[in-house]
C-alpha cells in the first residue's frame, strides 16, 4: 500500500516536471543552425553560428521576444556539416526530430541543395547563404537567401573594375563544388561582357594546400588578373603567397567569400597588397564594429566579416516571426517576410526582398556589398556593388 | 614549363617520404596501420606555431623540439594503447583511428577551428634552369633529405636500426636472438611520430595551420605506402617521388582533380596487380 502511494506521488511529480520541461521549451523559440564549423569553410560556419547567438543575447538580455503578446526566449543550436551534403542532411533531421527546430540557418549551397526539398516538405522556414540560384525556385515558399547572391552584385562588382582597373587579361579560380562552378560561370560570362579577355578558368578541390602546380599552368597564361571568387579566405591567401613565390607580380581580385584578414594572414601583407575583394561589412562602421567585438568576446578570434549578413539574416526571421504573431505556424511566418522588409541592417543600409528576376519568386533579401582593396594589411573600402 | 613541373614534384614528392616513412616503419615492425599519422603531422605544427610562431624561438630549435616531444609522446601512446595490439591489424587500425580524433578535437578545444599562418622564416625564390623555387620548400627539401639519410644510415648501421628490421623480417627469430621486441616497438612508434611531427612542424609556415590539416597528408601518406609496398622503407622514396611528380605533371596539364583520380587510379591498380606494392614484400 505504501509503495502505491509512492508509485502515485512519483508518477504525479514526473507528469508535473513534464509538463513544466514541455512549457519551457513552448517559451523558446529555436534557431538551427547547419554550417562548417571545422575546416577550412569554418571562418564562415563559426560566423553563422554566432551572429544569431549574438542577436539572441541581445533579445534575451531585454527580456526576450514578444510575439502575439507572448515572450519567448531565443535558442540557437549549431551543428557541424563540414561543407558535406551528407554531413548537412544527418545534422537537418537531428535539428528537426531530436531538437524541435522550425526555424533554420544553412550555410553551404551543397547543404541547401541537399535539404532544400525536405525544407518544403517539413515547413521548415530557412535562411540560406547558399550563392546557387538553384537554391530557390519559382514554387519555393519556405527557403530565403539572406544576402545578394554573386548573380546581384558581381555585374556592378565587375562594371566596377572595368572602370577602374586597367589589367585585362583574367583567369578565374574557384573551389571544384556548386559553389566553385556557379561562380565560374557568371564571372566568365560578366568578364567578356565587360571586354576582358578571360584566359580560362581552373577548379581545385577545397581541402588542397599546394598550389603551385595549378599555378604553374596559370602563370603559363600571363594573366594580369587572377580572380579567386568563391574561394575560402585562407585558401586565397595561401594561393597568392604561392603566386608571389612563383613570381606572379600582378593583380588579384575575389568577387565572392570575403575575409581580407585571413587573406593576409595566409598570403603576408606585403603579398596581399592591392587585392581588391568583395566586402560584406564596411570595417569602420559601428553597428559591425558592435558585433564583430561580440563575437571576439565570444569565439576569441576576429570575425570573417560574413557575420553581417547572418546577423541580419536571423534578424529578419525574428522580426517576421513577430509579424506573423504564432511561432507555431511556420505558413504565416514565411509569408511575413514581405511585410517586414525592408528594414534597416545593422550597419545602417537598406534591406529589401527581391530575387525574383533570377530565381522567379521573391524569396531573397536584397542587401548592399562594399568593394574593398588591401592596403597595408587592412581593407579599405572604395566603392559599393548596387 | 617542364622544368617547373619537375621541381614542383619533387618538392612535394620529399615532404611525402618524410610522412610516409614513418607511416611505412609503423606497420613494417608492428603490423599497424597507423591512421593517426596525420595528427602527429599536425601536431607538429601546432608545436611549431606555439614555440616559432607565438614564442619567437629559432625555427630550426621549433622544428626539432616538435620532433622530441613527438618522440616522447609517441613512445608512451606505443607503450599504454598500441602494445597490446601489436600484429592485430584490424584493432590497432581502429585503436590509430581513435587516437587520431582525439588529437583533432584536443587541437580544435585549444586552437579553434580557424587555419591560422605564421611567418615564413625563409622568403624569396632562386632559379633553376627555368624553374622559379620558393627557399623555403628548398629548405624543406633539404631538411627532408637529410632527415632520409639519417634515417637511412640509422637503420643500416646502427644496432637498434638492425635490430628494428630484424623484428620487421621475423619478430620471433629475432627474439630468439636476443633482440627485446618491446624496446623495438616503442622505438619504431617513437621515430615514426619524430618523422610525422618534423614533416609537419618543417610545412607549418608553408601551409596554414589548423585542427584538420593532417588528412590530406595522411591520405597521401597512405597513397605512397600502398604504392611503394607497406613496410618497405626503398618503396616509400620510389612512391613519394612518383607520386610527388604524377600530381604535379598532372594538375599542371589537366586538373588537380584529375591528379587525385590518378593517384587513386594508380593504388587501385597496384593493389589488384601487385598487392605487395612495387617495393613491398609480403605478411610474414
């Protein structure tokens, strides 16, 4: 008699921290996260997993988010896919099955590519930094680009050094995935467009540290420009220190995967000196300057400057979540994005939605690059892309 | 054009024998494919990075600290994981694996995830007929010929070095005749470690430095070995340098991925046609 009585007592205490477990994880509202954060993709990756950490911080710290007159707690959880579709695919079901996830930030175009229809399926709203437009569809509903793809802004990047560069002899050099050849081919076609002769163009596969072979086959070419496009930031470096090495005394530019300090980290600034590179954030602005100081207190190395956009990319989410009033319906929150753009970035430039002119729906926030060259080690900024 | 070609492979041909030495001495005497070569690899530089890059210590004296402390290091691994598996290929197989992500995830806690360069301590080029080369790969190149030579004159001339190949032709016989197989164990690990570390402490400042950067190494290593006959030391030099020299004629003409489909290409024919390697001789 007295072990039923304890039977009831424990089974009543185990139903009551039940409920309570179940009505804290009601008040949170989860943010996943699927990016690189190891390898050589994992400035990037450790930048997507944190500028919504950092954003989430921010909203905990004044008490949460309010949506429909309810506050909700904002959770990120971050996993690793090692620039692997397969790696992205197991990480997806974890956040959807395990973690309850209905809110998600991919990083990869191969991962987006990989998860894109399972996104659709699960209703799952998802922010994508992938550059293929391939990523989103006319019949997309739930997917979103969080920044201009290469397809937005390397036609003004390029007018722009048609303008202002008098090199004109071009080989372009982009990793060997979805993202190396989608690069590959918008920036040859943009190059001829723009009356530069394009020489040819060469892949590698990422995880490749020797370059010189390539290099040698390159150099062979008596380029004047050899763009490196979506190259990861210490990659390029290590490209343009093997370059120098070999006595390529020319330019350098990169359209795509900005990161000017781990270009001169890996590249020495006396070799890196005059690339100029696509910039996501402006280095002296002070709305970067915040979060890239947040993300140091945090991680304990500078940002790549991609932080921007996965900062205003979960931004936007939050804010839409908060228009459409229920975090539970995941319809209404996606088609919430129209209203709330456009909104102000953290660094104080105009976002707005768009993409419809290259992937046939309206699923992209369109957001403003900077142009920027190396200049003693640092980056400057000289221009902006449209 | 050729020339260049032919000094890039050979470049990276010599930092190959280096890594595949060890990897080649490791199975040779202890029958174990030792997976975790690619973290000592990178471990070596993580030591280089901290005594070279942060402390500002001689980056010879860097380079050779890292060898030691890798030796040490190497020898207790043999001694508490490695010993009790001695000749069972497919536990110490999977023994190297553990032990190798160990490695990565302690270097990834202390160091993040980011690939970090430190300065070169040898910067310029010199001209070789018509090839252009970096001084610090010659320095690298030079150091790895000198450390095959030792290594080569340590195994024929030295007791312990007879001794090791008498236990790698017959463990047995060899213990009949005095020969301590545990001392030969350890010692094998040790070196084995030494090399893997000295080739990755001597590429630190040529690549960048991160958790990951022993795979492709370790990969290559494996390549080589399997070309030029597991356990076979003459094998490991002859795949290092036809391998060194294959990836660079290749990604020069076509692509490097067409070099590494070769590479794999060349390991899968050898294996079907030659199981043994080139050089290699068969489990005793």
């Amino acid at each position: 008699m007295k072990l039923k009585h304890y039977l009831t007592f424990a089974t009543a205490g185990l139903a009551l921290g039940l409920s309570a477990l179940t009505a804290m994880a009601a008040d949170t509202i989860k943010i996943g996260v699927i990016a690189p954060l190891t390898g050589a993709g994992a400035p990037w990756g450790m930048a997507a997993a944190e500028a919504p950490k950092i954003l989430a911080a921010d909203i905990n710290a004044k008490g949460g988010l309010t949506v429909g007159g309810k506050t909700y707690k904002v959770e990120v959880v971050a996993y690793d896919d090692q620039y692997k579709a397969a790696e992205a695919v197991a990480a997806y079901n974890r956040l959807v099955n395990q973690d309850g996830v209905k809110y998600m930030i991919i990083l990869s175009s191969a991962a987006t590519m990989a998860l894109k229809q399972n996104v659709e399926d699960d209703e799952v709203v998802a922010v994508t930094a992938a550059y293929t437009a391939k990523a989103i569809e006319p019949s997309t509903k739930y997917l979103f680009r969080m920044y201009s793809t290469p397809a937005d802004y390397v036609p003004s990047f390029i007018a722009w050094m048609k303008d202002n560069v008098k090199e004109k002899r071009v080989v372009v050099v982009n990793p060997n995935d979805e993202t190396g050849w989608d690069q590959t081919q918008l920036s040859e076609k943009l190059f001829k467009e723009n009356g530069f002769e394009v020489l040819g163009h060469e892949l590698f596969e990422r995880a490749q540290k020797d370059f010189q072979p390539l290099l040698t086959k390159i150099i062979a070419m008596k380029p004047d420009i050899i763009e490196l496009g979506g190259t990861s930031p210490a990659t390029a470096g290590l490209i343009i220190r093997q370059a120098r090495e070999l006595g390529y005394d020319k330019l350098f530019s990169k359209t795509g995967g900005a990161g000017p300090a781990e270009i001169v980290a890996g590249a020495g600034a006396k070799a890196a000196e005059g690339v100029i590179n696509m910039l996501y954030a402006d280095p002296a602005n002070e709305g970067y300057r915040r979060i890239a100081a947040a993300y140091k207190a945090s991680v304990g190395q500078d940002p790549n400057e991609i932080l921007v956009s996965f900062y205003d990319g979960a931004n936007v989410l939050l804010k839409a979540i908060q228009k459409a009033g229920d975090p539970s319906d995941t319809g209404k929150v996606a088609a919430a994005f129209a209203s709330v753009l456009p909104m102000p970035s953290v660094q104080g430039d105009q976002l707005s939605l768009g993409g419809k002119a290259i992937s046939g729906v309206d699923n992209q926030i369109m957001t403003v690059n900077y142009i920027g060259v190396i200049r003693d080690g640092q980056p400057v900024v000289i221009g902006k892309t449209k | 054009m050729i020339e260049q070609m032919i000094v890039n492979g050979l470049l990276a041909g010599f930092i190959y024998i280096i890594m595949a030495l060890g990897f080649t001495l490791i199975f040779g005497i202890m029958r174990i494919v030792n997976f975790a070569h690619g973290e000592f690899y990178m471990a070596g530089a993580v030591v280089v990075l901290f005594l070279f890059g942060a402390l500002g210590w001689n980056f010879f004296l860097a380079v050779v600290m890292a060898g030691f402390l890798a030796a040490a290091l190497g020898i207790v691994i043999e001694r508490v994981l490695f010993r009790p598996l001695v000749g069972n290929e497919l536990p110490g197989m999977i023994m190297s694996l553990a032990v190798g992500i160990t490695l990565q995830s302690i270097a990834l806690i202390l160091f993040g995830p980011s690939e970090q360069s430190i300065e070169r301590p040898f910067s310029g080029t010199w001209q070789l007929v018509n090839a252009v080369v970096p001084w610090d790969r010659t320095v690298v190149a030079i150091a790895a010929l000198v450390i095959l030579a030792a290594f080569y004159l340590f195994l024929k001339y030295s007791r312990l070095g007879l001794a090791m190949q008498a236990v790698a032709q017959d463990r047995e016989t060899a213990s009949l005749m005095g020969v301590e197989s545990g001392l030969i164990y350890a010692s094998a690990f040790g070196i084995a470690c030494a090399l893997a570390r000295l080739a990755g402490g001597l590429m630190a400042p040529i690549y960048t430095i991160g958790p990951y950067m022993g795979e492709l190494p370790m990969l290559k290593a494996f390549v080589v070995v399997i070309l030029g006959g597991l356990g076979s030391v003459p094998g490991a030099v002859l795949g290092g340098l036809l391998i060194g020299l294959s990836e660079s004629v290749l990604s020069t003409l076509f692509s490097s991925t067409t070099a590494l489909i070769a590479s794999f290409t060349i390991v899968l024919l050898i294996v079907v046609m030659r199981p043994t390697g080139l050089m290699g001789r068969g489990a005793p």
